[in-house]
C-alpha cells in the first residue's frame, strides 16, 4: 500500500467532515469550492504553514515532529484511534524498523486454547486481517464452522462481504460491514507491506461494491467493546455484548467474548444453541493439529 496515497486521502477524508462553524472559524462569504475545511484553514488552525500542511497531506513526512501531528490532529478533532492511525501514517517507525522482512506467523498458546474452550460464552481468538484463529464451541455455533473451512476463509472479513449468511445473520449488516472495513484500514496503518493483507483488500474490492465504497471512506476503528445485533438461524434474534482483549506479547491477535444480559432473551436462546452445540464434534484446534504455518 502506497503510504503517500493513504496520508492523503486520510487527511482529507477527515477535514472534509468539518465545517468551519464547527471548526470555530468565521465563515467566509461566497460558495466553498470544497466540502469542510480547506487546506489553509487545517493550517491556520494547526498554527503551521499552509505550505508546510501541504507536504503533509501529500505524504511527505520526513522530519515531521510529534508536536506538529499532534496540532493537525487537534484542528481535525480525531479521536484517540483516528490520532494513532494518523502517527502510523506519518511515523512508521516499527515497519521501518522491520523493513522487508515477514511477519511471523502467528502462534496461539495452549493456555489461551484451554481458556477459550473453558468459557461459557461466545468466544473467538482473532489475529491479523481478522483472521480466526481459534473459537469455541459456542462460537463457531453464533457465526460459522470456520475451522470447517479452508485456511484462507477463516477470516471474518471474507465472511462479512463475501458470505451470503452474513447479511442475514447480522440485523445491522451495514454497521457490521463499515466496522469491518475501518478495523482492516487501522490494520493497514500498522502494517503497510502485508502481502496477504494486500491479497486481502483486493479480493474483497474486486467482489463487493459495498466494500470498495467503504474502503474509500478511510474511516478506522478499534475492535474493543460494543454490541453486536444478530439474527440467528436457529434460536432468532440476539443482542450480544462483545469485548475485545489483545494479547500483551502480540497486539494483533485478540480474544473476542460475547455475553448476554442475565436472564434476557438472548441469554435463553445462547443457552438453547449451548445445548445443541455441546453434542457438537467442533472444539478449539489444538496446537499442531492442521495448523496453517502462514496464518
């Protein structure tokens, strides 16, 4: 991924949602040829050069200081995932650090494989691009078999867009899939010179225009808490409260838990699908069981 391409539109995704009342600029009179703020009103406000902002938004971040992205982040009012995206952006210290060289494959620890397997509810372990890596019993049951599935559709990206279960098993389809969309983008800041993350985004450009017109929209977001509304084939709707909890030696893999509210409805259908699933063969894959030394 070009990272000029993606300062850039970035950068003028964001000023281009806020206007300048909002911004507490004085409007000027006339027709504004461009929606939001335009560049000299960022730099005004970021107390730089308009010049100066411009090397920015073109990409050109050599030497750029952590006061002056700071600045630009306050005059966009990014919130704390949008700012650290925008750090990524301009400062890839830890891809420069990397250079070239692969990502390592990524490794679930057998405690992790049992604690997950222990749980009552919902789980699943995700890694990179949102792939699975592990799940529970119950979690295979609430979305799919993943672990039925070739290695390279074990991902909930390729799920979301490309699954014809997806937009029936979710009640708000377009909030999960925008979701999806903006936790892939903050990925991507992260690590630019992913092959597969490469492989990824083309594939789901190329199959949903849902997702190209996301992508475009450059918004980033946080996988961390939040609700999920679903509309399960076998036990009807439920409303899910999820939590995600990133592992402290490998940032980008996260244990995902969903828990109902005690004594609701939904608490009553997960309990009918646990019942149906604890017959079920599928469990957490153990380690060196048909693991996929690329995931």
């Amino acid at each position: 991924m070009d990272r000029s391409t993606e300062i850039r539109e970035f950068l003028r995704t964001r000023r281009a949602r806020i206007t300048p009342e909002q911004a507490g600029l004085a409007p000027h009179p006339g027709a504004r040829r461009v929606p939001g703020l335009r560049r000299e009103e960022v730099a005004q406000l970021a107390g730089v050069s308009v010049d100066y902002y411009i090397r920015l938004e073109r990409g050109r971040t050599q030497g750029v200081s952590e006061t002056v992205l700071q600045a630009v982040a306050r005059a966009l009012r990014l919130d704390d995932t949008e700012r650290a995206h925008l750090f990524d952006l301009a400062q890839p210290t830890a891809a420069r650090a990397r250079g070239n060289r692969p990502l390592a494959p990524q490794r679930v620890r057998p405690a992790l494989y049992r604690a997950l397997d222990s749980l009552g509810s919902p789980a699943i372990i995700q890694g990179r691009r949102m792939d699975v890596l592990a799940a529970n019993r119950l979690g295979h049951a609430l979305f799919a078999d993943f672990q039925a599935r070739p290695h390279r559709d074990r991902n909930f990206a390729r799920f979301v867009f490309l699954d014809e279960a997806a937009p029936r098993l979710y009640a708000d389809w377009e909030k999960a899939a925008a979701e999806t969309v903006a936790t892939l983008r903050l990925y991507a800041g992260r690590h630019p010179d992913d092959p597969q993350l490469t492989e990824l985004i083309g594939e789901l450009s190329l199959r949903s225009d849902t997702f190209r017109r996301m992508w475009a929209d450059h918004d980033v977001h946080a996988h961390t808490t939040g609700t999920k509304r679903l509309r399960h084939p076998l036990v009807g709707d439920l409303t899910l409260d999820y939590i995600a909890l990133a592992a402290e030696d490998d940032p980008d893999q996260t244990l995902v838990i969903l828990t109902a509210e005690p004594a609701s409805p939904s608490a009553d259908a997960l309990g009918i699908l646990a019942s149906w699933s604890s017959a079920s063969t599928t469990a957490p894959q153990a380690p060196g069981q048909n693991r996929d030394p690329t995931v």
